[in-house]
C-alpha cells in the first residue's frame, strides 16, 4: 500500500520534451488529483510552423518543397525545413483568401521558442521570368474573361 501511494506522487510527463509553462514555480506546495494538468511539455524533436499563402499560389506548393523562415528576434539567421502539409480549405485573410501551410523547422541550436513569430517561404516550381510577370494577367484573362462569355 506504501508502495502504491508513493508511486502516486511521481510525476511523468506523456512525452519527452522541455517545459513550457511559466506556472510550474508557482505549482509548489499545490495538491494535484490524478490526471491535472502540472504543466505543459513541448516536443521539441520536430519544430512546426504554419505559414499562410494567397490561395493563388498555392497550386505550386507540395508536401516535401523547401520552405526557410525568419524569426523577428534573429533577423540575420534563416531556419531552413520543408512543407509538411496543405490545408485542404481556404480561409479568409486580411487581404484575401489564404491557405495554411504547416513546415518543419530545423533549430540545432534550440534558439526557437513556442509562438515566436516572422516570415516563411515555401519553394515553388521554377519558371522563366516571363511566366511569373505575366501570371496576373494569364489568370485574369483565363477567369474573369471566361466568367463573362455565354
């Protein structure tokens, strides 16, 4: 029975990780049941980031293209990863429709920390300069023109 309760007041954690809850120092002292939330645990073997896309060139963007990210707190340094996935709806933005596409980020250095935010790419296909001025017009003429013929 001693046993029992003593292995009762051991706290795992479901995953390994860091801690990422800036409440624990205030969790001393505090009577837990089974199953209460202590603190949150970050699992930081993969780093995602979710970046969000004018609907427009999301046809370009494919699980497995490269994506980099730069992070406001270190503007001089670039975190290569990839695309991991592609919403499968849009969603309105601020200046349109969006798509969130989420990637992995590489941090050696375990420099990111939970909700920091910044700018992301995801590689497209390559085209000549030519095809990418002239996109705008292309889709203006393939859509809005041909919503207008009988």
């Amino acid at each position: 029975f001693n046993r029992k309760q003593l292995a009762d007041t051991e706290i795992k954690a479901p995953i390994d990780g860091r801690i990422v809850s800036g409440s624990l120092q205030f969790a001393v002292g505090t009577f837990l049941a089974k199953g209460d939330l202590l603190a949150k645990v970050e699992d930081s073997s993969q780093l995602l980031a979710e970046i969000r896309l004018p609907e427009s060139s999301v046809d370009e963007i494919k699980p497995g293209n490269g994506a980099s990210a730069k992070i406001w707190a270190y503007p001089s340094t670039t975190f290569d990863g990839e695309v991991k996935s592609v919403a499968p709806a849009a969603e309105q933005g601020e200046y349109g429709k969006v798509l969130r596409v989420q990637m992995t980020i590489e941090d050696p250095d375990h420099l990111l920390k939970p909700e920091m935010t910044g700018s992301a790419k995801a590689d497209g296909d390559r085209h000549l300069a030519i095809v990418v001025f002239t996109r705008a017009l292309r889709r203006f003429l393939f859509i809005e023109v041909w919503s207008w013929l009988p």
